[in-house]
C-alpha cells in the first residue's frame, strides 16, 4: 500500500498521505460534501388512501440548515479520516463520525426515528471501547501510533488489530438503523446520504490500514 503514494504531508512522526487507494476514498467524500452542500431538502407527500387527497410536507429551514451543517461536517470528519498517518487521529475521526451521523438522524422530530438514533447512539458509545483499546494496545506494543513507521517496522499484534476492525464496524452500524427508521422517507433525506457514504468509506480506510500495518 505504502509504495503507491501519491501525496505525502509531514508533521513530526505522523505522516499524511493520499495513495492511489485512498484518493479515490478522498474524491468520494469530497464529491458528497459538495451535494450535501448545495441539495436542497426533498418536500415528502403523504397519500390520503382511497382517495386523490395528498399533503405537501415542507422542512423547516432551521431543520434543513442543521442536516446540511451536521453533513457537510460529517464529510470533512471522513476525508480526515482518509487522510490521517495517525492511529490515534484515525480513531478520533471515526468516533466523530458516528456523533456526527447521531446529529443528522436526530434532526428527523419523528419519535421512531429518534428511537432508531439512540439504539445507534448506544452502539457507538460501545464501538468506541475496542476502537481506542486497538490504538492503546499499538502505541503499548510498537511503541508509535505512525501508520507510516507501522507499516516499516510491523509487530501490531492481531488483538488490535481485531479491536480496530470491531470498533469501527460499531462506528458504521448507522446505515442498518436508518434502514429500520425508514428515515429516508423523513424530512431532510438528501443529507442522509453521507451516513452511508462516511460508514462505507470508514469502513474501507480501516481495511487499507490493516492491510498496511
């Protein structure tokens, strides 16, 4: 992975980079911070059964202005996570990230959605334990937290390896409670595009860095 380097950025013994992988990963988050900054909020309607009646829904301006900061928010969290040659930083971003897609599904004001944010709420509390216990057992047992010199020197013990892997999985567990919230047809659903797109590529940077360390 390390010899498909495209751009490095040093900063002490962490060094930040962009490979060939990890681009595309970049040009993904990038692309929907964009959307999410521009998209306009989608107007639900709801059918009046057994007959032509229908209601318009509008989304108040307020809730709109809060979905697209939390989102556009998330997406910086997520090149962060991209772009990071720290261990530690890495697990900062991702448990950010699922604060941050706590944010967007609690914009929804629909009980069963906020029911669906706080089961995810819990579940990313407890993601966090094996996330940062990963990066404790790293730093103990190589002694740097330098994906860079990781990658150079080896030795991370498959435990942390496995507590990483856990942890960030519990991180991107959003996308499985929107489903079950069916928040997609709430209001503001152009935002909630980037819970799938920030677990999914959590989800991929994690691999490269195992892969890689």
């Amino acid at each position: 992975m390390m010899e498909s380097i495209l751009v490095m950025i040093p900063f002490g013994d962490m060094i930040h980079y962009l490979s060939g992988y990890t681009v595309i990963l970049f040009a993904f988050a990038a692309m929907f911070i964009l959307l999410a900054v521009i998209s306009l909020p989608e107007k639900p309607v709801d059918i009046v059964f057994g007959t032509d009646g229908y209601t318009l829904k509008e989304t108040p301006k307020d809730l709109s202005r809060f979905q697209r900061f939390m989102a556009a928010a998330c997406g910086i969290a997520t090149i962060g996570a991209i772009v990071t040659g720290d261990i530690f930083n890495f697990t900062l971003f991702a448990a950010f990230i699922g604060v941050l897609n706590i944010g967007i599904i609690a914009g929804v004001k629909n009980t069963h959605v906020l029911s669906a944010g706080f089961s995810y709420g819990l579940v990313v509390m407890m993601g966090t334990v094996p996330l940062f216990a990963g990066a404790a057992i790293i730093a103990a047992s190589t002694g740097t937290l330098s994906i860079w010199e990781l990658a150079a020197a080896g030795g991370v013990p498959l435990v942390a390896k496995l507590l990483l892997l856990i942890g960030v999985l519990g991180e991107g567990m959003a996308p499985f409670y929107i489903g079950k919230a069916e928040i997609t047809r709430a209001s503001g659903a152009p935002y909630i595009l980037m819970i799938h797109v920030s677990s999914l590529l959590l989800f991929l940077r994690v691999v490269e860095i195992l892969m890689t360390v």
